[in-house]
C-alpha cells in the first residue's frame, strides 16, 4: 500500500465533503433534486459507513454562487447529520469554492488518524472565476493529492474543470443529462463511504453505474 498522510489505517475519522453549484443555472427543477437526493441519499450513507467501522464518516458541504461559504460548517458525524436545503442565485465562483476548500484541507495534519477526505463537486455551469490557480494550490495539499475527488456534471457543465478537479485521466466526470440522473449519481457517490477500508486505496472508485435511459419525464 502507497505511503500517504496519516500512515496506516485503523478506525479513522472520514471526512465527506458536499461542494455545490447554488448558482442561478441551477434555480427551479436542479436545485430541487440536488436537495432532496442528498436528504434521501443519507439512509444509503448511513448503510453503507454502518458496513466499514474501520471508518467514522464526517459530513460538511460548501456551497458556491456569488463568492463560496460553508453551507454546513460544524463537523457532524453522519449519524447525526441532517441536510438543510440550499438555495440557487448569482454567479458560479468555482474557483472561491476551490479557495476554501484548500483553507480546510491545510489545517488537517499530515501524520493523523484521518482517512483519505472524500471531497464531491457538483455542478451545471462553466466558473465565472478564475479557477485554475486555485485548483492547483487545492491539489498540491498532501490532503488534496490523497483526497477522493469526485465530479458531477449537470446536464451542459463545462468539463474541463471537472476533469481538473479528478485529475485522473483514467477516470471522468459523472452525467447527470435529467433529474433521475442526477438522483441516480448522488446516491451512488453518497455510498462509497464504503470503500473506505483498511487496504484499499481510495484514489481509484468503484466504476460507476450506468446512467439510465432518458426519458421525456426525467429531463429538466
């Protein structure tokens, strides 16, 4: 097993990530199924983390529109999490959103107990930022060389910065082309809490399922 912060594994803390597009793009139909997959995806979390004791699963999300912000900032273990709706307006400051999730990661130690952050980006837009530099700065943290880095494209997302952010070219950015997509792939991110076992190496997740046939009642 590849040396990485935190050295071996054994019943560490998980930190999960949410980093969301609230922009304008996403108002009406998007933003609707964004929150209520996460909230209905959380039973499936939960199954999967009560599967993997080696790992104690850490909630947080940050949100991103006009500027970035922590939509939930306190550090809640998933048992106790409960999702609060966001709200979509403004622009698409992926890359603020990238800045502050580099002031997060910056603060874990490197010799600790952690696990591999997974950190899950969603969004429908092209940045309105700049965004590069500050995916850089994200990716030459030990923490976020060694993060899970998973990516959602809604529907015309600009996938440049998502492939970016994966920076893995054997691995791409997940569609989400309809609101069952979308459903679909955050159930399916919100369970790979269980691949977070002793041995495994969280860089490479499972493939992902494919996406269902589209149909007139499930496109936006």
């Amino acid at each position: 097993m590849p040396e990485r912060p935190g050295g071996t594994y054994a019943n560490r803390p998980l930190h999960f990530i949410w980093i969301l597009d609230c922009s304008g793009s996403m108002e009406g139909a998007k933003i609707q199924t964004l929150n209520s997959s996460i909230r209905e995806a959380l039973p499936a979390m939960r199954t999967a983390a009560d599967e993997n004791p080696a790992a104690a699963v850490i909630v947080r999300a940050i949100k991103f529109s006009t500027g970035a912000e922590w939509h939930i900032s306190q550090e809640t273990p998933l048992d106790q999490f409960k999702w609060t709706d966001v709200q979509a307006k403004g622009e698409t400051d992926m890359g603020k959103a990238f800045s502050l999730l580099a002031e997060e990661l910056r603060r874990f130690p490197t010799q600790s107990r952690l696990l591999p952050p997974v950190l899950v980006l969603i969004t429908d837009g092209k940045p309105a930022d700049l965004w590069k530099g500050p995916l850089q700065n994200l990716l030459a943290l030990p923490w976020g060389q060694h993060a899970v880095r998973i990516a959602i494209a809604v529907q015309d997302a600009e996938l440049e910065p998502l492939q970016s952010f994966i920076n893995n070219s054997e691995r791409h950015p997940l569609r989400a082309d309809s609101s069952d997509d979308l459903v679909r792939q955050i159930k399916w991110v919100s369970t790979i809490v269980s691949g977070a076992l002793p041995g495994k190496d969280l860089a490479t997740p499972p493939t992902a399922p494919a996406l269902p046939v589209k149909s007139a009642s499930s496109v936006w």
